[in-house]
C-alpha cells in the first residue's frame, strides 16, 4: 500500500504537519508516501488570487529532504510537489524543478481560461459542454508543458464543484478529445493517477469508463493518491481502486523516487 499524492502544512489549503502524514503512512503499513504539496505558479499570474499564500519552496524541500532521511530505515518518504498548469507560468516552474532536488512531479489542471474551476463562477457562465470541454482541453495542452511531470493528477477534477444537474463527465461526450489525452500520456509515459478524492459523484477520478479505455489504448502507467489534506484520509479507498484496476487487467501500479517509476503488485 502506497500514496503517491499527499498535501501538508506546506499547502495553503491544510493544515497537516508533514511528520504526521509520514506516522500515519507508517501505521497503516505502507512502504511509501509522497508529500506533493501546492506549488500553484498560476495563481501569482492572475492577480484575483493575490490572497492565497505561495508555497515556499526552500522551506519546503528543506523540511521533508530531512524527514526523508530521518524516516529512511522506516519508510520511503516522496518529496515532491503538485503544479498547478498555466501556459504562462511555465518558467516558473522550470526554475523551481531545476533548483530543488524532488523524487515526484505532479502535473494537474485547476485553472481554465484564467479562472479556478472550483468555483461556481466558472461554470455560471458556460454550458456544461463548454465547461468541461475547456477544462479536458487545458488538460491536453499541460501534456506538452516543458518541465519534467511525471503524473498527470486527477482527470475529471472539474467534476468534484460542478453546478449542473448531472455533473457525470461522460467518456462518449469527448472521446476524441479524452483519447488524444490519453494516447499522448502512453507515447510520452507519463503515469495516469487514480485519485481517490472524486468528490461527492465518484469514488475515485477518472471515471470507470476513461479508465477502461485508458487499458484498451495500452496505457498501463498508473499512480495511486488520495490528495489527503489530512493524515486520516491518507491512502482512502486504496483497495476500492486496486479491486477495480486488477478487474481491468492493470496489475501493477507505480510509486516514484528521483522519478524513476517503481512498480507495485496491486
């Protein structure tokens, strides 16, 4: 059992000491935990956001770098962080990724056409079509941004605060843009995450059908994270998604360190 996708303090959005995380991985027996917290470059480019506090990053990698080590004889401790994706803020986090050492890169999407999509303002002014359809092709585009990822996180995160009736991201409503997404993270292999924070609709993002097609395309690339805030809903529904992977021939899934992927037998 592992966790590839975590949050701490380091965060704006959790409080979580990062030993806490580490203690609570170590007690639920897992042989590893990344600590991927916010590094959301984006936001310093849209002035809207001047309120959400920037993660530092010395204090960042410096911090878990020595919980690393500290923890080595115990666990493998991931260091790493989550990139928010913007076009614009691509320097930004090709200095950040050249500066610091990291073993995990996760590349995901939380702003679309200069707005957070987690807010009911975006989906007021757009139909469901153009919501998501905007959102898949932001995913798409991230693919191809020039610093080293090496998960793209939870596909269908525009799903989690949607405001429409039926907030289903239907695999037959996008395929090809789905499957354009899904064929360019095989060529490049990069991993596909299972995140088990689907909201209120799902158990776990993407979706059962995406993630059926993603094995009919050949991808087998796949992360695990729970994008606990909290040390309690660290490795939530890690079997749920395991049980349903194996179901769909995918028996393996990979942990990350210096980003090399590690394969696990789920």
């Amino acid at each position: 059992m592992f966790d590839t996708h975590t949050h701490c303090k380091h965060s704006h959005d959790s409080k979580e000491e990062p030993r806490n995380i580490i203690e609570r991985a170590i007690s639920l027996d897992m042989d590893y935990v990344a600590i991927t917290d916010h590094y959301d470059g984006e936001l310093t480019l849209l002035p809207q956001f001047d309120y959400i506090p920037q993660l530092d990053l010395k204090n960042h990698f410096e911090e878990l770098q020595a919980l690393k080590d500290e923890y080595k004889t115990k666990i493998q401790v991931g260091v790493g962080i989550e990139c928010g994706y913007m076009k614009e803020a691509d320097g930004l986090y090709i200095k950040a990724l050249n500066e610091y050492a990291s073993d995990m890169i996760i590349n995901s999407v939380h702003t679309v056409e200069y707005e957070d999509c987690y807010l009911p303002s975006y989906f007021e002014k757009r139909t469901k079509s153009q919501a998501y359809g905007a959102y898949l092709k932001a995913v798409r585009e991230s693919l191809y941004c020039p610093y080293a990822y090496d998960s793209v996180g939870h596909i269908g995160y525009i799903t989690r605060k949607s405001i429409y009736e039926d907030k289903t991201l239907y695999y037959n409503d996008f395929a090809d843009l789905l499957d354009d997404i899904l064929k360019t993270l095989i060529v490049k292999g990069k991993s596909l995450e299972v995140n088990s924070n689907g909201g209120k609709l799902l158990d776990f993002l993407p979706t059962k059908e995406i993630l059926k097609r993603y094995k009919e395309l050949g991808g087998e690339l796949v992360t695990f994270g729970s994008d606990a805030h909290i040390a309690a809903r660290l490795g939530e529904k890690y079997y749920l998604v395991a049980d349903f992977l194996k179901s769909i021939g995918i028996n393996y899934a990979f942990k990350y360190l210096a980003h090399k992927p590690i394969a696990v037998k789920l």
